[in-house]
C-alpha cells in the first residue's frame, strides 16, 4: 500500500522538478520502487528525448515551405555576408598589385610591349568595376540609401 | 538530421536580420513536432503535413513579432496549437492512431528502436481512453519536453486538469509495461 502510494506521489509530480523527498527516502530503503522509479524515469527521458513520430522521409517539408515562403514579401534572397565580399576583394586587389613583380608578366611584357599594359589594365579595371557593382547591387538597398540620403540633406539643412 | 548548432534563438535573429534562407534550420529542426500536432486535430496523414505546411508559413510571417521572451519552440508550439484549433477542417471523430506511421529511423540500435516503438504503442494506447481534446497535453508533456504551466499556457486548460490527465497517462503506462520487454531494457 505504501509503494502504491509512493509511486503516486512520484507520478504526480512535474517534470521541472525534482524527484520529490519522500519518494527519495522511500527509494532509499525499497529496492522494488527504486528500480521501478528509475526505469520509469529513463522511459520519460527516452520519449521526450526521441519526440514524436518522424515525418516519412519522402514527404520532408523543407522543400515545400521554403519554396512557398520564397514567395511572400518578407522572404530576402540568400546574400553572401560583407565579411566574405571584403576578403575577397582584397585578395583580388592584391593580386593585382603583386602582378608587376611577377618575373612571367616581365616576360610578357617584353614580349607583347607597351599595348600589353593598355589592354590589361583595361581587363582588370573592367573585372574590379563589374566586382563593385555586384557588391552594391546585392547590399545597399535602396530604401536604407534613401534613409540616409534624407538624414543627410536634413542635417545640412 | 539537423547538424546546425545555433540556438533557435539565434537562427531567428539571422533569419530576421536578412537570411530567410535559414528558416530551413527550424523546418527541419521542428517538422516532426508540428506535424504530429496536425495528427491530433485531424487524424489523417495528409491533413496533417498541409496544416504543418500552413503552421511553418504563418510563423515566417509573424517571425518578426516573435520578441525573444520565451522559448522559440513554445511561441511555435502556441502558433500550432491555435491553428489546429481554428482550424476548418478540425475533425471532432475520435481519433485513430495512424499504424503506418514509421517510427525514427536516424537511430542506429535496432533493440531500442523496437523498445521506443513498443513504449510508444502502449502510451498512445493510454492516451485513447483519455477525452479527446485532452489527449494533447499528454504529447506535450512525453514527448515535446513542456512543462504542466507551459502546457497550461499554450492550452487554456487549467494546470491541476493537464496534470490529472497526465497522471493517468502515467499510470496506465506504468501498469501496461510492467513485465514488458520495454521494463526489463530500461531497469538498472
């Protein structure tokens, strides 16, 4: 009667706390109820730590739900951060820079001359500027633009 | 399987910040919960993965009224609920466990698997005898990890009725797997 009325007690209780004391005290002496509590315990665990039932495999719902969030007005196209656009950049600038002490493009140049300089510094000025465009394009909006536009006119003002 | 470490906190913040792509991250994270939340209010499959479909679509766009001050999985876990229960479609028959669901197969012990399997037949077993509108709480409380309040919380029902029904959910359970091979795994 007493284990019954033990385990009860046990039962009752929530899951934020602890086992309560006299349920403790009473483990300590009946090895029946404490193997039981403990066994009970680990099946909770297992349950809350497994969850519910998978969704089958062939119907996962990250597909649909982001195909179908894409198109509502809050969704923002996937944007590389400004971290790896300005790392990038200055690996491409310092490429260029480090391309005159290149012992081949002395050897190019020898060869092709000046024009080659022309042509070049065309090629390279014409990739930098497509880069920057890129930049702008994919990370000033134009509403923040606007913002600070009308916080600086007004400032002057 | 979701390898991302972020808290759902976290992946909110980016999300909201400018990656929406990283709302995949939460899909993934919480699928099953929601759908198994649809299975409650509508008992069939299909229903079930539409409703999760239109739980996931509604949270992106209150995402930004989501102000960090509980849980992300308990405002998600209210967002479900509610549409479950405004639901149209919100069948009021009694509720007939769908056999043919598959039980996870991310884990690699076959003897726990079928354990898990078995303890889970027994329970949802216990959960039938409970009133229908009740038999949630008793998911809320096994398997989604909330607490009798939170529970409380999201429900409307008051604390000292979940934790009535919760009991007796235990109680069967613990009736029925005396014996079991279930009890005999999990003994110390």
């Amino acid at each position: 009667m007493k284990c019954e009325h033990i385990t009860d007690i046990y039962l009752k209780a929530g899951r934020s706390g602890a086992i309560p004391f006299s349920v403790r005290i009473h483990m300590l002496t009946c090895s029946k109820c404490r193997k039981e509590i403990e066994a009970f315990q680990m099946i909770q665990n297992s349950l809350m730590e497994e969850g519910p039932d998978d969704i089958p495999a062939e119907k996962d719902l990250c597909s649909s739900v982001m195909q179908q969030i894409s198109l509502m007005p809050g969704y923002k196209e996937p944007r590389i951060s400004s971290m790896k656009w300005i790392l990038a950049g200055m690996v491409i600038l310092t490429g260029i820079f480090l391309i005159p002490f290149n012992p081949s493009m002395q050897w190019i140049r020898n060869y092709f001359g000046e024009l080659f300089d022309v042509s070049l510094t065309l090629v390279l000025g014409l990739a930098v500027s497509l880069y920057c465009s890129a930049f702008a394009a994919t990370h000033i909006r134009p509403a923040v633009l606007k913002e600070k536009f009308n916080r600086l006119f007004q400032s002057q003002i | 399987m979701n390898y991302d470490e972020r808290t759902d906190e976290q992946t909110v913040r980016d999300i909201l910040a400018g990656s929406s792509e990283d709302f995949a991250v939460l899909v993934s994270r919480y699928q099953k919960y929601i759908f198994n939340i649809g299975r409650r209010f509508y008992h069939n499959e299909d229903d079930a993965l539409d409703f999760a479909q239109e739980v996931f679509t509604r949270v992106f766009s209150r995402l930004s009224t989501y102000k960090g001050i509980s849980p992300f999985r308990f405002w998600l876990f209210r967002i479900a609920y509610n549409a479950g229960i405004n639901g149209a479609k919100y069948s009021r028959q009694d509720a007939v466990l769908d056999e043919t669901m598959p039980v996870d197969s991310g884990e690699p012990d076959p003897e726990k698997q079928h354990i898990q399997g078995e303890i889970k037949k027994i329970l949802m077993e216990a959960v039938e005898q409970l009133p229908e509108k009740y038999r949630i709480c008793v998911d809320f409380y096994f398997f989604y990890g909330l607490s009798y309040s939170e529970i409380s919380s999201i429900t409307g029902f008051p604390v000292n009725t979940i934790k009535s029904h919760v009991f007796r959910a235990k109680k069967s359970l613990r009736e029925k797997l005396k014996g079991t091979e279930a009890e005999d795994y999990y003994e110390v």
